[in-house]
C-alpha cells in the first residue's frame, strides 16, 4: 500500500511526478484558500507544507503515522520542529538553492524603490504621459552609495556580491563577523547602529526569531538617514509596521520596499498602502520557474527519504 501525502499548494509538475510514483497524493487545487492541513493529517504518512501554514504541536501528534514533514522553502518557524523530533518525525527544508535568486530579487526591489520604476510604469499605462517632463520620477543614484546589510548569511553575501557591480560602499551588521568574506569581497563589518546610520540602502536579511521581531522599529527609524531607503526581504514581522508608516509619512526615511510584510497577505486596509513612497510585493523572493522547481524537487527527495525511514539531504536537525 501506498503511503498517503498531502501537497498544501500546487507544486511544480516534476516534484509532483517524483512523489506520485511512490504514493498515494492529494494535493490542495489552490492558493487562494488556505489548506485544509488540520483536517487531513490524522490519516498521513507525510506531509509537503509551505512557510504560510502553521504545523503544531497539536496537529502533528493527531497524526500518529506521520513520518516526514517536508517545507518548500528554507524558513520553517512555522513547524513545531521539536514537537515533531518527540514523535519521530522527520522535517525537512530546503536551504541553499534560493540564495541568488533571492538576491536578484533584492537589487530589483532596491532599484524599483530608488528609481520610482513602478510608479513611473503605472503613470505610463495610465496614459499620463503625453510630453517628456525632465522634471517627474527624479530618483536617487544607486552606484556609489552606501549599502548596509543586516545579517550576512548566504542571501546577504550575494547581495554584497551584486553592490560591487554598482560601485557601492558596502556595510554589513552580523553577530558573527566574517573576516574572509570581508577580504574577498573588500567589505566593512560595523556595528548595528552604524550600519543604520551611515546607509543609504539597507537591506535585511535576518531569519526571523524573537530577537528579531521587530528588530527594526522606531528607535532605529530615528537612527537612519532622511534619504535612507529600506528593503525588507527577510521576514515581515522583523519590521514594526506601525512604525514603518510613521517613518515613511512623516519623511523620517524616504522609501521602503518590502518583498514581506506582516500579516501576509497585507490587509487591504492597512495604512502601509495608502503611501507613495511605500512598494509592497506578494513576497516574490525566490520566485523563478528555475528556483522553484529545484525547492520543490528537495522537498520531494526530503519526503521520500522521510517515508522509508533514511536520512533526509535536507534535515532541520542537521
């Protein structure tokens, strides 16, 4: 008999393909509505989720034939990974394939935010354009800036990488300094603080815990630049919104651009949307065909390790 599976989103149609030749699956149609995880894990042998969907503690013990978790994605609070471990039972994520992408996707965001790319476009297809105006859009120079990264792990070292092609200053903030990427790539280790005020990009790469809940709020608002434009690629929650809008309403920065927010999806009336200098994004990070295709395939070879009892590629526990 099969193994029984349940895929809370639709996955690509090669991850899919792996695990159909080895079990029995029932994948949720959309993304529209949020699975119905709760509902199917009693009778599971092993589970494919994404970061959006809560797996507790309570959930996996209704599962008693649970073996395996597997995440499309590298973050994974959302599990309870301990609870899990207790029963036995294998998670997995996906680590290392969405570094550059996800850095790729950084710069854009940085530009679109530094160059009014997006507002410029909509006042185009509004058909607002009828003479050349040199006087509209004026952005602010990206090459020579300064460019300060709060947490320098793998995402943040390639966004490093790209600042180099546009001739930038490059700060960073870690709490474990990295003395050999600071020769290779010629860049300056400062402390937190510095880093917020010295920058005139910052971007922020941190995972999210609760020391980095609300890592960035007023106190640190008042530090940065009034010309400081921030990225937040990392997780919504590192960033107090409430005090995000202050910031960007009353000039204390001047724009933000945020790939993730908190809640997601941002509320329709949340007051973050009502601003000009404000870009928001469905959280797109790693969102190529190539990427994630790759996370789905390490989500599918993580499961089916997972479901004969070998050591998962790709374990949370190491």
């Amino acid at each position: 008999m099969k193994p029984k599976i349940f895929i809370t989103r639709p996955i690509p149609e090669k991850a899919l393909a792996m695990i159909e030749a080895e079990c029995e699956v029932d994948i949720w149609p959309t993304s529209e509505i949020l699975p119905p995880t709760a509902e199917r894990l009693p009778g599971l042998d092993g589970l494919v989720t994404y970061s959006h969907e809560p797996v507790t503690a309570e959930m996996i013990a209704s599962a008693p034939n649970l073996k395996v978790i597997s995440n499309v994605g590298v973050g994974y609070n959302h599990i309870d990974a301990e609870a899990a471990r207790a029963q036995g039972v294998a998670v997995g994520n996906t680590p290392g394939v969405l570094s550059e992408t996800t850095a790729d996707t950084t710069f854009a965001q940085l530009l679109a935010a530094a160059r009014h790319l997006v507002p410029a476009g909509v006042y185009v297809q509004e058909k607002r354009w009828t003479c050349y105006d040199p006087n509209i859009f004026h952005g602010y120079d990206v090459h020579h800036a300064t460019l300060g990264i709060i947490g320098m792990g793998r995402i943040g070292y390639e966004v490093a990488k790209r600042a180099l092609g546009f001739d930038m200053r490059v700060l960073y903030y870690k709490r474990t300094r990295r003395e050999d990427w600071e020769a290779e790539l010629g860049i300056e280790y400062a402390s937190f603080d510095r880093v917020l005020e010295e920058s005139d990009f910052i971007t922020l790469h941190v995972p999210m815990t609760p020391e980095t809940h609300h890592l960035i709020g007023k106190a640190e608002f008042q530090k940065m630049k009034p010309t400081a434009i921030l990225v937040n690629i990392a997780r919504g929650p590192v960033v107090d919104s409430a005090a995000l809008y202050e910031a960007l309403k009353t000039g204390e920065i001047a724009r933000a651009a945020l790939d993730v927010t908190d809640p997601e999806p941002i509320p329709t009336d949340d007051p973050l949307l009502t601003l000009d200098n404000a870009l928001i994004f469905p959280h797109l990070g790693s969102s190529t065909l190539q990427t994630r295709t790759r996370m789905a395939t390490m989500a599918a070879e993580n499961l089916l390790a997972g479901l004969k009892g070998e050591p998962l590629p790709y374990s949370v526990f190491g």
